[in-house]
C-alpha cells in the first residue's frame, strides 16, 4: 500500500487519512473527543491445548522460548491483514489508518522487584509469520535484557524529568497541541510508546490473571491487550465425558471510534481461529486487504 499511496495533506508522518468513512463515523470523534471517552472492555478466553502441542514440537525445532506472547501478537497481526481498519487511529479528531503494524510491548530486565522497566515498539508487516514475530520480538527484548544502557525512549524521558516542573507541563502541553495537528517528527514518533498499534503485557509470565487497562489520551494506540497465566478447566463434551482442556484470559480495552462493533466481533472470530490453530500463522497470508481510502 505504502508503494501505491501518494502522501496527501492532511496525512500525518505515522498515518493517512482515511477520507471516505461516512459522515456518522467522522462526526464521532467529536462527540468524544478523548480516547478514554470512546473506550470499550472486552473479556475472551482462548483454548489453548493444540497451539500447546505446537509450542512444544517449535521449542524442539529451535525456537526456544516461543509463547502465547508471540502467538497473540501473530494472531493480531494476521487478523490485520484480513481486517484492516484495525489498524486505524483517531488524532486531532481525524481518523487515519497506521502505515505499518506497530506493537508496544513493556519489558522488566529482570523480575525483581526493582528491576528497571522500560517499553519496545516493533514494527511489523501484515504478512510477516509468526517465525517473523518470534525473531522481531526477541531481538527487541533481548537487546533490553542484555544492556543497563537506556533506549530511545528513556532517553527522552531522562531529559524531560531534568526540567524543571513547569517547563515539563509547558513541553507536554506543545506535544499534546503538536500530535494534534499531526506535526510531530517521524524521530520522535518512532521513540513514543503512546504511537502504535496496540500494546500488550503479558501478566502470565508474573503468574497472574489479566486486567483491564486504561488507554492512553496521548498518543495513537487504540488497543490494549492484557493476558494472563494459562488455567486448566475440566468440561463436559458433547459425548458426556469430561475433557481437560487449557485456556488463556485476555482482557482487550478498545477505541470504539475507529470501527464498529460488528467489525470488532469479526475480529475476534480471526482470533480465536489463529490462536485455535498457530500452523495457519507459520505462512504469510494468501491476500493482505488495504483499509479503505
């Protein structure tokens, strides 16, 4: 798309805009104006026992340490390829649509208590595998683990906390004025953990279930996934015997101002069915569908 796109005015450094939404949808992010105005809150459980057998047949093909966090993130972005106006972002009370897939991901060094924690964002294509997410991902979070050094982020939050407090409020004030007019450097958007696509954590790896998270007034993320540790739940079958069967809880807050619920429901069908089956993920997808113009 991106090749065949002609940047217009109105369209910003991490997005276009997207023109041809009718009047109702376009009159929405007026009515509200915030991203915590337009939040929705989603709870799902994913059966997990096949993507378990798969996990364990890829461990022993090499990609150690491949999980739930790779196979969701595959999953989401295999669901954008099917279903692009996901992808989509309100700012400035416009709606646009995310030049690439970009997932914000908060990383402890290490569990301790107080070890540092910082965020990655990983840029994506729609048809990357989850052998793609798996490599992108941990390089990522391995160059976070491995270094006391500060990212790009925590450097420009290294520098702002130096300020003092009313040169701060005065700073985020032009931010906030400068991201509404879609005026802020493709630098610093590329530095911003508030400017993506969606953010995840995964509460599983604290041994813990998932939570609803508030999203960001700030920046462009529209989703937030939460996930948590897997459970075991004994179920009766259509035979009338009892089946063990494993489950993963997500938590999904959403922008309800960037698609409708019946899109919403849609995607999470394409969820389900990737998590369901992780082997569909290990090719990219035979078409990819661009969002709207």
């Amino acid at each position: 798309m991106a090749n065949r796109y002609k940047k217009r005015s109105g369209d910003r450094a991490d997005g276009r805009r997207v023109r041809s939404l009718s009047g109702f949808f376009n009159f929405i992010p007026f009515i509200m104006a915030q991203r915590n105005d337009a939040l929705i809150q989603y709870e799902d459980s994913f059966e997990i026992s096949n993507a378990e057998h798969w996990f364990r047949a890829q461990r022993q093909n090499g990609y150690k340490g491949i999980g739930m966090l790779h196979l969701i993130i595959a999953a989401y972005i295999r669901t954008v390829a099917y279903m692009p106006a996901l992808n989509r972002f309100v700012a400035g009370r416009r709606i646009y649509s995310h030049n690439q897939i970009e997932v914000v991901l908060a990383v402890k060094r290490s569990l301790e208590v107080d070890a540092s924690e910082t965020t990655i964002k990983v840029a994506f294509e729609p048809t990357d595998t989850i052998f793609d997410v798996y490599r992108k991902m941990n390089r990522e979070i391995e160059k976070i683990k491995s270094s006391e050094e500060a990212n790009k982020t925590e450097e420009i939050a290294n520098k702002f906390v130096k300020l003092p407090r009313f040169i701060i409020r005065f700073a985020v004030w032009l931010l906030k004025v400068a991201d509404y007019l879609g005026w802020l450097p493709k630098k610093l958007l590329d530095a911003s953990p508030f400017h993506g696509s969606m953010i995840i954590t995964d509460l599983g790896s604290l041994g813990i279930g998932p939570v609803y998270h508030h999203i960001y007034n700030f920046g462009t993320l529209p989703v937030f996934i939460a996930f948590g540790a897997k459970r075991h739940a004994y179920e009766i079958n259509h035979n009338g015997t009892v089946d063990e069967n494993k489950y993963v809880d997500a938590k999904f807050t959403l922008d309800e101002r960037i698609v409708d619920g019946h899109y919403y429901a849609t995607v999470f069908k394409y969820m389900h069915r990737f998590i369901s089956e992780p082997s569909l993920l290990e090719v990219p997808p035979e078409k990819v569908y661009n969002d709207i113009y």
